[in-house]
C-alpha cells in the first residue's frame, strides 16, 4: 500500500495555496474559528436523550441497520456490554484504553472543542485526549490506495454556499462510533454550518455498503463559549486495570 506521506502532503498545500493565490477572490463565506461546546451542555443533570442527540438523529442505543454478519456480531457485543456493566467491570473503550476516539466520535464532544480556520485547512482540536484533526479545503480525495488508515482519516472539503462540506475517508476498522462495525471503504460526510449567532450544527452522514443497509444519520449542535480556553489533557491510566476479557477494575489508589 502506497502512504501518503509527508511530502506528497506539502506539495498538496503548496498546489492548493497557488490556486487560492491566483484567486484572490475566494475566501470562506463564514468562519468557524473559537471555542464550541454541545448544546445543551452535556453536564446539564436534566438533560434528556433527545437533547443530547439533534432533532432527527439517531438516539442514544438506536440500532443501526446492519448486514449479517455484522448485524449478529453487533447484538452480541451489546449483550456482552450490558453484562459488564451490570457486573461492575465495564468494557475498556477508547478513552478508557488512552487511545483516541476518532472520527466522528471525537465531535461528540464530551468536552469543547476548539476550531482553527485557515483558507485551505480547518484544525479542530478537542481538549479530551487532545485530539486533533485537520480537514484540507479544497483539495481532492487521494485516492484510496494511498491514504494510510488512521483514527481521524483524511478529510477534504468544499464550501456549498455557507455549509461547509467534509467528507472524511480512511478510518482504522477498530475505530467505533456508538459501537458500530464498518468496513475500511467507510466514508463520514458532515456539512458545518452556522444556524444562529454564536450557534454551530454539525450533520452527519455514515455510508458502508459493505456493512450498512441504510445510511446512518447523526446531528450534533455547538454553543460558541468566547471565554472558555481549552486545557491540556493527559491521558493516564494508572488508576485502572483491564482484565483477561477486557473488563476495566478500578483501583482505589495509582499504581507505581
């Protein structure tokens, strides 16, 4: 498998830079920049289910549509999930394990992130487990052959009037949004917009034909927080240990 690596990306920007040179004329319609929390806030105790999740997307436990064999294998991860938990050592997941959540599970945004735009590249930094994804405006797919897999995959974008468009390719097999499978071809598509002042909407589209028998749809909403600055975040896992089945035992005290 070819990578596409370091230079190739350097040339990318270089090229898209060029172009954006000789049109002085382009510049984003909106800019995203600043820091954005979920709204509601996601620490709101009142807080219910439809909240948490937008108008329209799919609800906290909402099954997704899937082909066999994944549709079985799914239902047993469910059932394994639930006894865990009942019995007091829950599943290590991502963040649990210090590994990051990916996307699009990092725009859940249990804790703010903090959007950085430049004319061809959108930087969102969440503060959890510090993650960071870059999104490329204006610049082509590669194709797939030469995107390395990763956590956040490759994301390029075009601006649709006021609605930024990303489409996200290339994430690692093991990287699960709400506990679902998808296959290596998965491809996320978001469109960012503006909705009110101060107010920021994240929709969400899942295609894998290979996995999934419908798209999956989720919508996520930010409230802009001018005061709010993002911290540093360290992952340390030294107050936990994962057992033989990948159950977590919380240990009263650090280990050395």
């Amino acid at each position: 498998m070819k990578r596409y690596g370091l230079r190739s990306l350097h040339l990318c920007g270089i090229a898209a830079s060029v172009v954006l040179a000789a049109s002085p004329g382009i510049a984003a319609p909106v800019d995203f920049s600043g820091v954005w929390e979920r709204y509601p806030p996601l620490h709101d105790p009142a807080l219910t289910p439809e909240a948490i999740f937008a108008e329209g997307a799919p609800m906290p436990g909402a099954k997704p549509r899937l082909r066999e064999p994944f549709a079985s294998q799914y239902e047993a991860l469910e059932k394994k999930t639930a006894a865990a938990e009942e019995s007091g050592q829950p599943l290590a997941d991502a963040s649990i394990r210090c590994l990051p959540s990916g996307v699009p599970a990092m725009m859940t945004a249990v804790l703010p992130l903090e959007i950085v735009q430049k004319r061809n590249e959108l930087l969102i930094l969440a503060e959890e487990l510090a993650e960071i994804r870059r999104i490329y405006i204006n610049e082509k797919m590669p194709p797939s052959a030469e995107i390395a897999p990763s956590y956040h995959g490759y994301s390029v974008a075009h601006w649709e009037g006021a609605t930024l468009v990303v489409q996200t390719q290339g994430i690692r097999e093991e990287v699960r949004f709400l506990d679902m499978p998808h296959s290596a071809n998965m491809r996320v598509t978001e469109r960012l917009r503006l909705t009110a002042a101060g107010m920021l909407e994240d929709q969400g589209t899942i295609e894998d034909p290979a996995v999934l028998l419908a798209p999956y749809r989720f919508t996520f909403r930010y409230k802009r927080n001018s005061s709010y600055k993002v911290a540093e975040y360290v992952c340390d896992d030294n107050h936990y240990e994962v057992n033989g089945t990948g159950g977590v035992i919380f240990d009263a005290e650090p280990r050395k």
